[in-house]
C-alpha cells in the first residue's frame, strides 16, 4: 500500500488539532494509505529527511503549522521546482482548516509576485479545508501526476565535473559569509547588489560562501568576491547543477546528494549568514538556520543571520511577509534585519565575535 507521511506534532490530549489528525487518518487508512509519524512524534533532521522523502508516496500538513512544518512543506516545493526525481508523482497537501498556514501561503504568493519563485505553490501544495477533503487530492495527483515546473537543464554537461575540492583559507582571513540568495532572479538591480555584496565581502578579508550557482543573484555574489580576489567556497547537488550551472573561480566545492545535506555543509563551514533577495530556496535555507537557533544547535552557536530587507523597485520590501510570518514562530534576537546594502557589512562586524574578526 502507498505510504502517506503526515507533518505536525500532538501537543497532548488537549491539543485542539487532535481530533482533526484522527478524522484524517481514518480517511487516509480507509483509503487505503499506510500511515508514517500518525503520532506525531518523529524527528526530521537535515541528515535524514531526504531517506523520509524517499520512502514516503505522498505528504500531508495538519493544522497548527510549526517553524518545522513550514520548513518542510517548503522545502518539498523546492525539490518540485528543482526537478528531484525522489518526488515525482508524490502529492503534497495541506490540510489548512485552522488557517495557520495563510502567512505562509502569503510569503510564497508575494514572492512570486516579485519574480523569484516562477511557479504558482498552489499547483504544488494543494490546500484541502477539512480532512475528508485530503484523499481525493491525493488520488488527483495518483491520477493524473504534477503540473510541469517549467525548468529546463540547462548545464547537464557541468554535473560531471562537478567533484568536491578544497582551496585553503588565506592566510588574514577573518572569517566565511554565507550568502542565501535567488539563483533565478535576472534584474539588473539585484545582480549589480549581489556582485557588489561578494566584492565588499572579498575587500573585508571574508570568505564568501554560496548556493555555488552560475545563474541569477547567487552567481552575481561569486562574481564579485572572486573579481575581487576573495576565497569563495559553496555546495550544490548534481540535479540543481543541471538546472543553475557552476560559477567560475570557486576556491573550495562540496558536493552533496541532497540539498539537505548540501545545506549542512554550508551552515558548518559559515561563521555568519546573509539573507539576500530570493525565493522559496532562500525560504527554506532560513527557516534551517532559524531551526538550529531553537533547537541550541552547535553549529548555529554565535553566528549572526542578517535579513537584507531590500526595497523593490515595486514599491515593496522584499522579505516583509516572510518577517511577519516569523514574527509568530520565533523570538527577539534570533535576526537582525536591515534596509540598505550598505548596512550589512557593519552589522556583521558589529555581530561576529572579536575574536573572529581579529586579524
């Protein structure tokens, strides 16, 4: 039988969701679907959550959406938008009667708006308004498969030379940057600040780590760090490879099979991180970085997150929804956000211990 895997957590016997989760399974093992994580009480890691995918037929959101869910309803989007072969054919529905899952909705709707996320999440992430609602979606998908995301690979010739390589760091190095960024994103205005954020990067003696992405803003900050004779490490998969390229002049590649694991890699080789203009991608790497702060994890521990909340031309900034949407799942002090390009170089002076930024 297919296996259904369902996101949340029982809160106790008093949790108001609970007896919504119960009408649900019942549906989905009358339907006949095989039930993971019925409880709720099964951990994702970013180590693990690729295998979950895998073996897993199709996926389903309850109510009371968490900081976790969120990032992993859109972290499945991504691998839709980036042709992960472990989800075709597999459904992902939201079961969003409590509407705790609007904000998000409304992150991915405006940033669709801006540019960055190409694809309408509502073909992806099918929004079911009771439980009895959730299996014929399931079955809709069985039936006649996901809508085409509209990629193309573009660079399949660059997945095999894409091998892992190592460059040692500089001998007044003062620390790696994590850069977060779209990869699609083609406006002058956002390339010439993300060439101009890796070349302020390279001229502070900071490593500039990336997405490793030829294509959009991504490529841009590898430009502009590598022009200016920075150390530029980054991480992809090969699947992405064939979708955004590799960059020129990268001083040390890690070469992951999953973006999880490609996420990790980056998080331990980073002393800080900037979240530049995006889309669902830089999303999901946030909502990863925010996780670890919760959580305690060690390789969170002192490291600054800087949200550039930059002003479209539109009018709007970039990450406000994403900013209020965080509002309800974090607390003070987990990011700083600023407005001007010019302000994140000293936030991140001002954010990263003495000791690291000592030459």
């Amino acid at each position: 039988m297919p296996i259904a895997r369902i996101s949340g957590t029982v809160r106790g016997t008093n949790d108001p969701c609970r007896a919504t989760r119960a009408w649900l399974l019942y549906h989905l093992c009358a339907g006949g679907w095989d039930i993971y994580n019925s409880n709720g009480d099964q951990r994702i890691t970013l180590s693990n959550i690729e295998r979950k995918i895998i073996e897993s037929d199709a996926f389903v959101f309850t109510p009371g959406a968490t900081l976790e869910d969120l990032f992993k309803a859109v972290s499945i989007f991504v691998g839709y938008q980036t042709l992960d072969r472990n989800l075709a054919g597999k459904a992902t529905v939201i079961l969003n009667n409590d509407g705790a899952w609007n904000p998000f909705f409304a992150v991915l709707e405006h940033l669709h708006a801006l540019g960055t996320i190409k694809q309408n999440h509502r073909d992806f992430l099918l929004v079911a308004e009771k439980p009895e609602d959730v299996l014929p979606l399931l079955e809709r998908v069985h039936e006649a498969g996901l809508p085409d995301a509209g990629r193309k690979k573009e660079y399949e010739g660059e997945s095999i030379r894409g091998k892992s390589f190592e460059t040692p760091l500089p001998a007044d190095h003062a620390g790696n940057v994590c850069v977060f960024c779209s990869a699609s994103l083609k406006d002058p205005a956002y390339l010439a600040d993300g060439y101009e954020l890796g070349k302020i990067l390279a001229e502070n003696r900071l490593g500039c780590v990336s997405g490793a992405g030829k294509s959009g803003v991504m490529g841009e900050v590898v430009r502009g760090a590598f022009d200016a004779g920075g150390w530029t490490g980054g991480s992809n998969v090969p699947h992405i490879i064939e979708l955004e390229g590799l960059p020129e002049g990268m001083s040390s590649f890690w070469l992951r099979g999953d973006i999880y694991t490609r996420m990790e890699v980056m998080i331990e080789n980073s002393d800080a991180f900037v979240i530049f203009p995006g889309g669902s991608g830089t999303v999901q790497e946030l909502l990863a970085l925010l996780i670890f702060k919760q959580q305690g994890n060690p390789l969170m521990e002192g490291k600054p997150v800087v949200i550039f909340n930059r002003l479209d031309a539109s009018g709007k900034r970039f990450f406000s929804p994403l900013l209020e949407l965080l509002d309800e799942h974090t607390v003070p002090g987990m990011f700083i956000v600023v407005e001007e390009l010019d302000e994140i170089l000293p936030t991140l002076m001002g954010s990263l211990s003495t000791q690291l930024m000592a030459v």
